[in-house]
C-alpha cells in the first residue's frame, strides 16, 4: 500500500523561488532564487521531490539522498524528470474570468485611437459585459469560466484571483460569485475570490448611490451568504479611478469590507494619480493592482505597510499606457506581484507570457518576474505560507517543463505551453502532455 503520492526524481533544475519560509520576496530579494541545479561534472543523476498523502512536500534533495529514506513502492505515482525543470505552479494574481459579452469590436476602436475611459464613457468597456453578464444564465457563465480556468492550468496557473464585478447588482453580484463558489468545489486549482461590486458606476445610479448600495446591499448580502456556507469570498476589490469610484468612496467601501472579514486588494493608480496607493497603505490593503500612475510617496508607503503590488503588464501593452514603475517600486522595497489581468479588454490566460511581458515592458529580470508570479504573487493572496514557493510542509504544487533551463518558460515569446509536460496541484497530475 503506498503511502506516499508522488516522487518526481532525476530532474536537472529544481526552482524552489525561497527556502527559509518566506512570506514574500520583497524588492531586491526578488532577485535571490533559491535554485537546485544539477552540474554536468557531477556524477548526481539529478534532483527529487516528496509529496505526502496530504499533498504536501515532505522531502527535497540529490536522488541519491531521497533514495537512502524512500523507496519507489512508497509512491502512488513516479515521475521521472530527466533534462527537466520543476518550478512552483504558477500563481496569477488578478483576474476577472466570470462575463459573458466580448469586446472584440472595441480591439478594433482602440487599434483607431480610441482610449480606454473613451470607451467606457460611450457606455462600452465594463458597461457593455455589464448588459451581457446580467443577462447570462448561471450555467452559461459557469461553462465559460471553466473553459477560461482549464486554459489558465494548461499554462501552469495552480492558484489564481477571480474577482466578480460585471454584475454591479446584488443579484447578478451573488451570481458571480455563486460561479466562482462552483470552481472553488469542483476545479483541481485554487481559487481566491474577490467581491468587485464597484468595479463601475452602474448606468441608472450616481457614484454616491453606487456606495451606498455596496455597503447597505451588496455587502450585507453577500456577508449573509458566506455565513451559510454558500458562498466563499475571500477578498474585496474597488476600482478606484477619476469618472469611476473616487478615493473617499474607495475607502468607505473597502473599510466596510474590511469589516466583513474580507481582505483589501483593490485597482488603484492606473490612468490617473490619485494618491489611492498612500490610501490603501494606510488602510493595511494586501495588495494593489494596476498602479502604472503610482507616484514615490505612493511606492514608500506601500513598502513600509508591506503592501503587494500586482502589475499587469498586459494592460500596459494592449492600452498603450506607460508601464507601472516596477523598477522604482522593487528599487524602494516592494513586493511585486504579477496578474494576467484576464478580462474582455485584456485577454490573456497565460502567465508564461506574462512574465515574458513584465521582463520586456516593465524591465525586470527573469528571476523578478517568476519571484512575482508565485510566491509574492501567493502573498498578495495570503496564500504563502503554503503556496509560491516549492519547499517542505507546503504544497506540492509545481510544472515540470521540457527545457534545459527554467528561464525558457519566460524567453519564448507566446506557445510556453508547449514547454510544460505536467501540472501538479498537491502532488496530483491535473495536466499532462
Ligand atoms: N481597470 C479596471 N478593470 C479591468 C478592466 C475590466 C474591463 O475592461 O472589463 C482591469 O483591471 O484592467
Ligand atoms: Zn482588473
């Protein structure tokens, strides 16, 4: 009877990001990768892993070690990794994977100059998924979310953020979220839910309006169905933007989530300085997404309160907009954290290509990008303690790519799925190729 889930053994490279416990990586430690590489002199034939029936990682080190305490009979399932590399699974940090409705019309606006509030004023942008998510059966959303998440895996995501906010309605709010409670029950990864009810300013109701129904409706409402058990809500997100939800709206509702038991992870700083980042500090935010119009105050104060900083590096590429200060930010002491920010304006499900994003536009190094998309990634999460990083006593959730490196999963630019041969949540296979 074997006891044990998984032995991955002779792989050439183990990236285990850290190995002190860690919680994040924040600026220049990013830098810092705790990598096991195996030499061609040496006459090791490679590295191991131990995953335990809990899923957990019990043991790391040269074959040769593991095989003096382990024997192959010990394991349900052996993967044998020769010439290949194991990283951590992968951990996006901002998503909106629930709508239906998509904007491939406005790519073609946009490609004609339209800006992105340009948009959204004319009643597109998040306004028009708005019409078309609360017009979309349960089911129907439901379908394409797991199409989207099955997608985001066969890339090597193990954990990602899944925010609500094309209902902007109670109704079509718990909807969302009662979707994303159905990937949290049923799919193989992990999903951190974020409730975005001011994600915009509904079209019938002003900005004080909106709030006031968030933090009189929405949130009791939704409060009421997490005490039941019937929906699972982890974090709680306001676009925070001129013509959107201003700093004083953002926060009354975000201390009002706080409240709730909801952690703070909100959009701030992205098409206007608005001093929202000093805002979210003070508030003891986790994390903060967007961020490209962040100014020096902004970038101190997010170090000294430890608040991550979640770039999205595509948002940057597809609106044209100047890149979030990602070099100040880890220069001054920030954790950074990277998202695919999928969304119908932003369509990318694939943090490989992310990474390769955030080293080529937002100037970081390979090292810093996967630093930011697991463990300080997990951290913007509050999942690290057990996620973002491959060591013992956390979970055996890790990629095992066909490269002679690990740095190939960010170098080649688009199709990096063709590099990964497995995906393993807890020691389980959830992906093979
Ligand atoms: N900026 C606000 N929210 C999303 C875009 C959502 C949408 O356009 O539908 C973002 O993070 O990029
Ligand atoms: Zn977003």
């Amino acid at each position: 009877m074997a006891t044990l889930r998984l032995l991955v053994r002779h792989a050439k490279q183990v990236v285990m990001v850290c190995n002190k416990g860690q919680l994040a990586l924040p600026g220049a430690a990013m830098n810092q990768l705790a990598v096991l590489t195996k030499s061609d002199q040496s006459s090791s034939t490679g590295y191991s892993i131990v995953v335990d029936n809990c899923g957990t990682i019990d043991a790391i080190g040269p074959d040769e070690e593991i095989d003096k305490e382990f024997s192959p009979k010990d394991f349900t399932n052996i993967i044998d990794a020769t010439d290949m590399c194991v990283l951590p699974g992968l951990v996006d940090g901002h998503t909106h994977p629930v709508w239906a409705g998509d904007r491939v019309h406005e790519f073609k606006m946009k490609l004609r100059g339209a800006s992105y509030m340009e948009v959204h004023a004319s009643g597109g942008g998040i306004n028009f998924t708005v019409r078309h998510t609360r017009q979309a059966s349960e089911d129907d959303l439901y379908n394409s979310f797991q199409k989207r998440a099955s997608n985001m895996m066969k890339n090597g995501t193990t954990l990602f953020e899944a925010k609500s906010g094309y209902g902007l309605d109670v109704d079509t709010e718990i909807k969302m979220l009662r979707v994303i409670k159905r990937g949290i029950d049923n799919f193989p990864i992990d999903i951190s839910a974020t409730y975005c009810g001011a994600h915009s300013v509904p079209e019938n109701l002003t900005m004080e309006e909106a709030t006031d129904d968030i933090i009189n409706n929405q949130i009791p409402a939704i409060k009421e169905l997490i005490d039941q058990g019937s929906l699972q809500v982890d974090n709680i997100d306001v676009f925070c933007e001129k013509g959107v939800f201003d700093v004083p709206s953002t926060s009354k509702i975000l201390k009002a989530g706080k409240e709730t038991g909801l952690a703070l992870n909100f959009h701030g700083e992205e098409l206007h300085p608005l001093q929202s980042a000093e805002m979210g500090a003070k508030l003891g935010a986790r994390a903060i997404s967007h961020l490209e119009m962040v100014s020096d105050e902004g970038i101190k104060a997010m170090a000294s309160s430890g608040t991550v900083a979640v770039l999205l590096p595509t948002t940057a590429y597809i609106l044209k907009l100047s890149p979030p200060p990602a070099r100040k930010m880890i220069d001054n002491g920030v954790a950074v954290a990277l998202g695919s920010d999928f969304n119908p304006n932003a369509y990318c499900l694939s943090m490989p290509l992310v990474m390769h994003l955030a080293c080529i536009i937002l100037k970081m190094t390979m090292e810093e990008a996967l630093a930011a998309a697991t463990i300080n990634a997990a951290a913007s999460l509050g999942k690290s303690k057990r996620q973002g990083s491959l060591e013992i006593g956390k979970l055996g959730d890790m990629l095992i790519i066909d490269a002679a490196s690990w740095e190939h999963l960010i170098y080649q630019m688009g199709n990096q799925e063709s590099l990964i041969k497995y995906v393993i949540k807890g020691g389980n296979i959830v992906y093979h190729r």
